[in-house]
C-alpha cells in the first residue's frame, strides 16, 4: 500500500455525482488556466489540447480512485482490454488507475463489518489487521485469525459501491465521450449495459463464494494451481471470508531465472484454454494482482467476482479461429475472425490489403520455430500501423459482442503478464492440445 492514511468512500449516489461535479469544475478550470497561459505566449491552442494538460490528467486518475467502485474498475477494463493501442493520454489515466488504489478509515470499516456481522463482530476474532493487505477497485483485503485458529483472507466491499454502479458507469463513460477519447459515432451502449451487469455480479460476494468453491473444483486435478478454501461463517454479500494463502505478487518473477518465468506463463496459458475449452467458465479479470506465487512455485488464483460462463458459441468462434491459425490458412482465419465477431464484414470488404498483411504478420509470429516469444513485441508496431487506416474508416467501426470482450480481455490480459515476464512458451502445442482435449 502506497497510501498508509485511509481515504473514506464516498457512499451516497449525491456523494458521488458531487465527486463528478467537482471533477468537471477542476478540468474546466484546469483548462481556462492553461488556455489564458497559452494565449499569453501567442499560441493558438485546440481544446483537446487544453483538456489533455498533465493537472488534469492527475484531476481525473485522483479522482476515479477516490470514487472507487465502478468508476475505477471501469477504467481498469479499459486500460487492459486496449493493450496497447490507446491514444497515450488515456493510457497514463489508467495507468494510474491500476496502481491507486486507497482504502477506507478504520471508523468506515468499522461500520461496513457491524452491518455485515452485528455489533459484537471483534469478539469472534482473536485478531483482526485493522490495515488491509490489498485494496482495490470494489473492496479491500484484511487478514485476520478466529477463535479457533483459522487464518483468513477476509474482503470487505466499499459502502455505496453496489447501489452506485449504474451511475458511475453513465458518468464514466460522459467523461470519455467529453475528452473526445471515445469517438461519438461508436455506440458504446451494448458494452456499457454488459459493463454495469458484470460489476454487479463481481460486487455480489455470496455469487463470488459460489464461483470461488467452483473453480476449487474445477482444479482439483492441477496441483500447481491453489484456490482459497471458502469460510462460509463470515461470508456475506459485503464480506467474502476464505483461508489466508501466504504468497507473494506474481510480478516477483520478474527478475526469476528464464525457466521458471516460462514454466508460470505456461501454466497460465494453459489455465485460460482450459477455461475456454474444457470447463465452459473463465475468471474474466486479468489483473495480475489475482495471481500470486507460493515459495514452492505453485500459483495461487483469487478473486473469482469476474467469473462468468462461457457461450458456447464463443468458445467455438476461437475454435474455428485458432484451428485455422494453426493450419497457417490466412483466408480461414479472415472468415474466423468475422465469423466470431472480431471485426465485421466491411473491414474484410474496405480493407482487404490491409487486413491480408495484418492476418500475414500475426501468422509468421506464430509459426516462427521455437517458443512463441511474450517478450518480443515489434510485430504490435506492425499492426497498429496496419490498422490506422481501418480505424479512420467510421464505416468499418464495430463493436464486438460483450460476451467475447470479456474473454479477448482475459486473453489479452494473459499476453501482457506474458511480455511482462518476457517469457517463451510453446503456444502451438498448448492450443493445439486445448483444440484436440
């Protein structure tokens, strides 16, 4: 934690709305400030210019993280499902966003738990950490140890984040459409609707306790893997309880020799095939902060809120889609991708050219001999380039289903760790296995 003073949650939707007000009212003060400062010196600013300023940039990466809830989480799916294709100004914001993250007074704890577990809630503990050791978008982690011994990971929610999603989301996406980061043209409303539905499943923590004992099961064959036992006694719709597993982030492979980066990535990349093809459901939240590594190398997986079915309709679009990259059939792979909702058909129609070489760059990574390699990531540069050209093209702009976007998230999610860890992992054979399994 960055933060050692508590930051309380704003709990009422005026609270929040007035958190919002007062985020415009800086912006268009930060905006007059430096377009006066600016005239002084004879320039002739554009209003994005004056909008995108550093002030108020921080003005509204502070801001969303003060709000918590919907507000950050939202632009957390943003930063991650985008990769690295957002205009530089957004990628600083929510930059920020995945790394702020301030959690309540003790008073405000205080109150959320009497709610949750009655007046008398510290006599069933023999010691409850007051500081959490994780805080994040929805709610923050304590550890604390019953009367009997139990050592438990509890998650309490942040007061005022469920009743305010819908809210946050509209008010969220209002900013991006006013900074002229979302182009108005793109009916975004279908993936804001999904948005608010996911956050409510993911801030209901019984429906976390259920997917958590799931996935318990699912990987009960996979001994590399551990998932927290679920502690029903003081789990609540605000409170998730589960076993404390002493682990460390993830990230500390960063600086681990090559083989064992390698031997996690490819745990990891199998795991998400896994989900896509064998067990019908997928933890949808790629934040790395839900993986954590065991001094015996296994991996621990929280946090299950983002744990959603698979249709099985998407599961077999990446089924035709891979099925052709693996054959190297590029024509394939053009009608998979349309097929399962990538791009539309106008793209294929409009840019043909351009859609062949990008098709052609992303199938030479794949076959290269060798492990596929996270670390090397010059081809992006290709295809963004490539895809300039499609993206000017309002005609061609298409918003995939929301269903598939949670799961490209998590994909997309898992090749970031990838680069991350710069690691090499024989992709080919592990799809080619999830493909026949």
């Amino acid at each position: 934690m960055s933060e050692e003073k508590g930051r309380a949650v704003p709990r009422s939707r005026f609270a929040r709305a007035g958190q919002f007000g007062r985020l415009a009212g800086g912006i268009a003060g930060g905006m007059l400030a430096e377009g006066a400062r600016r005239l002084a010196d004879g320039q002739r600013p554009k209003a994005r210019d004056l909008l995108l300023t550093p002030g108020n940039l921080t003005r509204v990466a502070d801001r969303l993280a003060h709000l918590r809830g919907a507000a950050m989480k939202l632009g957390q799916m943003i930063s991650l499902d985008s990769g690295d294709f957002l205009p530089p100004e957004l990628t600083d914001i929510l930059a920020r966003l995945r790394s702020n993250a301030f959690h309540m007074p003790p008073a405000q704890l205080s109150q959320v738990l009497t709610e949750e577990w009655g007046a008398d809630w510290r006599r069933r503990f023999k010691r409850f950490q007051a500081h959490p050791v994780a805080a994040a978008s929805i709610g923050q982690v304590h550890r604390a140890e019953t009367l009997d011994g139990r050592t438990l990971a509890i998650k309490v929610q942040y007061p005022g984040v469920a009743e305010s999603i819908d809210a946050d989301v509209d008010n969220v996406a209002a900013l991006l459409r006013v900074s002229g980061l979302l182009p108005a043209e793109l009916d975004i409303a279908p993936l804001l609707a999904e948005a608010k539905a996911q956050l409510a499943r993911e801030a209901d923590y019984r429906r976390e306790g259920v997917q958590l004992e799931r996935y318990r099961a699912l990987l009960a064959d996979r001994p590399e893997f551990v998932v927290p036992t679920l502690d029903p006694e003081f789990t609540t719709g605000r409170a998730l309880a589960m076993s404390f597993v002493e682990s460390r982030p993830i990230e500390s492979l960063d600086d681990a020799p090559q083989e064992e980066r390698d031997l996690a990535m490819g745990r990891i990349v199998d795991l998400v095939l896994r989900e896509l093809f064998e067990f019908g459901v997928m933890q949808t939240d790629p934040n790395f902060a839900n993986y954590r590594l065991l001094e015996d190398g296994r991996i621990a997986l929280l946090d299950f809120g983002a744990a959603q079915d698979v249709p099985a309709s998407i599961a077999e679009g990446y089924r035709t889609l891979l099925s052709a990259a693996l054959a190297n059939h590029a024509e394939a792979v053009k009608a998979g991708a349309v097929a399962a909702g990538f791009i539309n058909a106008a793209v294929a129609e409009r840019h043909g050219p351009a859609l062949d070489r990008m098709v052609a760059v992303v199938l030479a990574e794949l076959h290269k001999p060798g492990p596929f390699d996270f670390g090397d990531r010059a081809f992006l540069d290709i295809l963004r380039q490539e895809g300039m050209g499609i993206a000017a093209d309002k005609a061609s702009w298409h918003l995939p289903p929301a269903d598939l976007l949670f799961v490209q998230r998590k994909i997309s999610g898992t090749a970031l760790l990838g680069a991350r860890f710069r690691a090499r992992v024989d992709v080919r054979a592990l799809v080619a296995s999830a493909l026949a399994g």
